[in-house]
C-alpha cells in the first residue's frame, strides 16, 4: 500500500524520490505514527510534501489510496446529545427552488418606499407572510425568511445572504497581522513586488568603494560608508470587513501578515463590501473612529501601489446608487468611489478570496471586475503571481 502512495503522488506530479520514500517507511517502523491513520497522513506528508502548493494534490492523492480504512463501521455505537441551539437553524424557512423563482424582488426605490410604509402601518410582531417586517416568511424585510433582495432586521448573522441592506451594528474581528501559518507562499509571491534602494543617512560600510579609494590613496586606507539597502515600495492595502468575509478570514489574515512582514512602507485601512465615504483603522472602533476616503486620497502619493482584498459579494445597488450602502446612507455610489481610487493610483488589483469558479454567478462580481479593468484575482499563490505581475509592469 505504501507503494501505491508513492507510485499515486508521482502519477498526480508531485516531485517525491525514493530518498523520502525510505524516510518515510524508517518512521512508520520506528513507531512515530502509533499505527493510527491520521497520524500517518500527518507524518507522510511531512516527510513527502516539501512546498505548500502541492498539499492539495497529495490530499488527493493520500484519500484515493487510503480510502475506506476507517469507513461505517467505525461509527457504529456512536451517540451523542445534541445541543438545542444546533438545532434551531431548522426553525428558518425552507423553500424550493420553485419556490424562491415566485417570489418578487422590489426594485431600489419600491423596496425603501415599501419599507418606509411598512414601519408606519405595523403595530406588532408578525411571523409568516409575504408582507409585513417578521420572521420565517416571504416578506422582504426581516429575519429567517426567504426573498432573493431584502432588508434584514434583528438576525445577527446572514442567512441566503440576499438583504440589499442590513439594519443591525455588528461586530467585526481585526485581522492579525502575527499569523504565520500557512504565508510562506505567499511571501515569496510578493518579494517579486520589493523594489530596494538606498535611502537615509551612510551607515554601512562600502566595501568596493572602500577598496577602490583605498588603491586609488597608495594603499592608504580610506573607509566608504553608504546608506543602507531598504525596501522602497510603498503599498496601500484595503481590507473588507464582516458579513461574507467572514468565510475568508483565515486567508486574508495570512495575507496581512505576509504584507507586514513584507513591506516595510505598508499602510492598511478596512472598509465593508465597497469603499465609500470613510474607512477605518479598528474594526471594534469602526462606527466612532473613520477616517474620511477624502483625507486617504490626499494622504498618499501616487507611487503607491493599491492592493484591495474583498468577495466583492453585495448588492449591486451598493456598487451603483447613492444609499445603497447595506450599513449607512452613502451620499455617493460605490463605483465613484472606486474609480477615485484608481485615478489616485495607478497600480492597482483587487484580490477575490472567494474561488474563480463562482464569481460568475454574483452579479456584483462581475460589475467589479469591469471598474477594475479586469485587474481582479483570485487570493491564489497563482492569482498572487498575475496581480505581482500587474502592479509591477
């Protein structure tokens, strides 16, 4: 079985020679992986698996060869006490695929006119329904219902993710800029952007000018001293925030990481969905401490190289009307918004964390993506390569 492995990662091009074969046979005689499966895997690809961007392959792999040694039949006897709260989802409402097709989607200015109505007829809860502000019905406002474009009022988290606006304060994490785990890759992809010179006062030794003076003085020795090497690129990063980010969290916090690791002139600002009027250094301060977009784009010059990082999943409402912001009212769209940025500065990408696959099915992708120019990437070791390429060319 173990040549099966070996004879399975070579098929799938994973560069594994019989050196870490029989490193690998020497671990699993000594007792390292106590005869238990995953402790195997954990051990093979240790041993087998020497660059990040081949793991998936192995996965693979690893699954195919190893399939079936603990399958049913290691479950049978199993029971279990389910909490309640992992069972309240259940009470949200289910719908067909038919079923969602019937139901209306207002258009902008119906749904805020609806809305505006709604709050002056109603007096009470209501649960059910295709009208009134409740819960578990069709009715586009509310929670825990179902329509294809609605306001969502008291759910603290998203559910279709279809609410064009969001009447709740959440909460959102700050990314940690000392991850490590997993941003290996992503440093040396953005290596290739450092640009290095040498700035500030002459504090290392010269030592070919040091050698050349020194001969050119017969000998006598005359030390050269130069300013130190640095790294001169300077990088403007705006992060989304919140609602679908959070699926992407792990992957933008290596991100952030590796930038500050990185680049040494690094500024970072958040913003939620699409940037508007302000953005924000604290997330936990973020509804009393923005900074205005304004003050940002006279902030930084235009040597600045701009990296945003978001799903670019919202309503396309956020992207083309003023208001259309799912947390406050935006005197301007979205779209004005970031085509100031791109006519700040020049070099720019977005990185999409979400997979390439689906971008097509979100319609606020794909209106993105053409303000971007198509400088849009995936939040990929190769979607890092082309964005790298195009800030750099």
């Amino acid at each position: 079985m173990f040549l099966n492995l070996l004879d399975g990662l070579k098929r799938a091009g994973l560069p594994v020679s019989i050196t870490e074969y029989l490193a690998l046979i020497e671990a699993v005689e000594a007792g390292v992986a106590e005869w238990d499966i995953e402790h195997f895997y954990y051990l093979s690809r240790a041993v087998l698996v020497k660059d990040e961007r081949n793991l998936d392959r192995f996965d693979r792999v690893f699954g195919q060869v190893f399939e079936g040694l603990e399958g049913p039949a290691a479950l049978e006897g199993i029971e279990a006490n389910i909490p309640e709260e992992w069972l309240r989802n259940l009470a949200h409402l289910m719908l067909s695929e038919e079923e969602k097709a019937q139901i209306e989607a207002f258009g902008w200015d119906k749904l805020m006119d609806t809305l505006r109505k709604r709050l002056e007829e109603q007096k009470g809860r209501h649960e059910g329904g295709t009208k009134w502000i409740g819960t578990k019905g069709r009715s586009p406002f509310g929670s825990q219902g179902y329509n294809p474009a609605g306001v969502r009022i008291g759910q603290g988290k998203g559910g279709h993710r279809s609410a064009v606006k969001v009447w709740d304060k959440r909460e959102y994490r700050n990314l940690d800029d000392s991850v490590e785990l997993g941003t290996r890759n992503i440093k040396m992809a953005l290596r290739r952007l450092r640009r290095f010179a040498r700035e500030g006062a002459a504090t290392e030794l010269d030592m070919d000018g040091t050698i050349q003076s020194t001969a050119h003085h017969g000998g006598l020795l005359d030390l050269k001293m130069r300013p130190e090497r640095h790294n001169a690129v300077k990088v403007l990063l705006l992060l989304d925030a919140g609602g679908s980010m959070n699926d992407h969290v792990a992957s933008c916090a290596e991100l952030f990481s590796a930038c500050r690791a990185e680049f040494k002139h690094l500024e970072s600002y958040y913003f939620h969905n699409c940037v508007y009027d302000f953005v924000w250094k604290d997330n936990r301060r973020r509804h009393t401490e923005r900074i205005p977009t304004w003050q940002v784009l006279h902030k930084y010059p235009p040597d600045y190289k701009l990296i945003i990082v978001g799903d670019a999943a919202m309503s396309p409402y956020e992207i083309t009307f003023a208001g259309g912001s799912a947390e406050h009212w935006n005197e301007e769209a979205g779209e004005v918004w970031v085509k100031r940025l791109l006519a700040t500065w020049s070099r720019a990408v977005w990185l999409n964390p979400a997979p390439e696959r689906q971008w097509t099915y979100t319609e606020s992708i794909s209106m993105v993506r053409q303000i971007m120019d198509g400088r849009m990437y995936p939040l990929t070791l190769n979607g890092l390569d082309r964005a790298i390429a195009e800030l750099t060319h």
